[in-house]
C-alpha cells in the first residue's frame, strides 16, 4: 500500500468539480456519504457498493473514486455522518452523570437508526469531526471531578463497551425477529419457551432457573433495560471517582 493510500480521509482535501454546459454533474463526499447510509439503512452495510452508490446518484462508478478512494474511506464517512446526528450542548453542564446518560441515549439512538453504526465504529479505529465532538463531550463531562486524564478515558471506554453490547444486543434481537417474522416476545414465548421451560423443569441449572424466574430487569422494555444497565455503569464509575466517596 502506498503512503498516499493510506492517508486518512480527513486529510485529504475535498475536490469539487464545476458543473456547467458540456459538463458531467459534480458530486461531493456528502452526497455519496448519505446514498451510501440510505442502502447501508435499508439492505445492510455490505450492499453499500460504489458500484450500488452510483447507480443510486446516476452515474458511473468510476467517476466517484475522486471523492472516496477506498472503501474504508466511505466507511469512516459513514460513521462520522451518522455521529453527527448526536445533538448535545455546546459542552458539559457540570453534572457528569446526566450528561453521561443523555450522550448514551443518543447514541443509542444513531445505532436503532443505523444497524450497521456500531459494528462499523467498534471493527476500526476512526476520528472522524464528529466522533471526534462527541468523544471531546464525552471526557468534558469529567472534568472538575479530579480525575487523571488516564482514568478519565478509561471511563469513558469502560461507557463505550456498556453503551456498544447493548445495542449490538438489542439490534441481534430485532434482527432476529425480522427474520423469523415472530416479534421479540413472541420469539421468547414461542420459540425459545418450551426450551427454556424443559431446562427450567430440569433443575439442573439453579442459577439460571433464578435469572429466568426471579428477574425484573428480563422483562423491561428494551429502553428501560438498556437504562438500568447504564445506571450500574455509573454507579461503579462513581464509586472510583475520589471526590465523591464518603469522607
């Protein structure tokens, strides 16, 4: 691979092509960037060809290598289109937690919008403005509590691999239910039921049989489980943070 072939996208200047009599239309990394999301949406990330792309804006696949070179290139256009959905506040309000679980709601939010969001930004490491926004909100929200920048990314790493499973979970889930055309409760009810009953009978498993009959948080709604998850996360982030343990 060359070095020009592996310079990040982000440092690669935006060509832009006139348009005009006898001219072939211009396009730009936007445009390219959100047909390729709308069939990322639609059929999944792998049907987001240039080939389908161009077909989609009208023109030959070709002409658009000028913009996005490599397929890696449009998927870091695609992540970082998709993080700037993200509305947060100009910066951090002070209150650390409530800032944490609003960054959380929304992106959890981009990844239902987006399935292929999440795997696409945990497969490969990217910086794109916006990821790079809301990664800088993400660290802000410490700020004042006299944590090292160490500990600080390493929170903010351990809300990630919380906030990332989730979705990956919940998007399996419903995955799951489109293709077996049974929705996620009847799923669990029809088709993993009478297995789990059948194991349940067998006592072999006490543990599980207590998970399975004994828990609250197996039957919330997928948004309150997600909540109650993210609420331990920061519970155990709060209980490391030094000034607010009890003197």
């Amino acid at each position: 691979m060359t070095d020009e072939a592996a310079t990040s996208i982000w440092m690669q200047p935006e060509e832009r092509e006139r348009s005009g009599p006898g001219r072939r239309p211009g396009y730009s990394r936007e445009q390219i960037t959100r047909a390729a999301v709308r069939i990322a949406d639609a059929e999944g990330v792998e049907a987001a060809t240039m080939r389908r792309i161009a077909g989609e804006l009208g023109t030959g696949a070709m002409s658009l290598y000028r913009y996005v070179p490599r397929r890696d290139d449009l998927f870091d256009l695609m992540i970082d289109l998709a993080m700037g959905e993200i509305e947060l506040p100009d910066g951090p309000s002070g209150d650390w937690r409530g800032d944490l679980t609003l960054l959380a709601r929304q992106v959890r939010a981009a990844g239902l919008r987006h399935p292929w969001l999440i795997a696409l930004l945990t497969g490969r490491p990217t910086l794109g403005p916006h990821l790079l926004r809301v990664h800088e909100f993400a660290l802000g929200a410490f700020d004042g509590t006299g944590l090292d920048i160490d500990d600080v990314t390493g929170f903010v790493g351990m809300l990630n691999d919380y906030v990332h499973s989730a979705i990956r979970r919940e998007i399996g889930w419903l995955e799951e239910a489109r293709r077996t055309g049974l929705d996620p409760e009847r799923w669990k009810r029809d088709y993993m039921g009478p297995y789990v009953r059948q194991v349940v009978e067998s006592g072999a498993f006490p543990l599980f049989n207590r998970s399975v009959l004994d828990s609250r948080t197996a039957h919330l709604a997928p948004e309150e489980r997600f909540r109650h998850g993210l609420d331990r996360v920061l519970d155990a982030i709060a209980a490391l943070i030094p000034s607010l343990r009890p003197r």
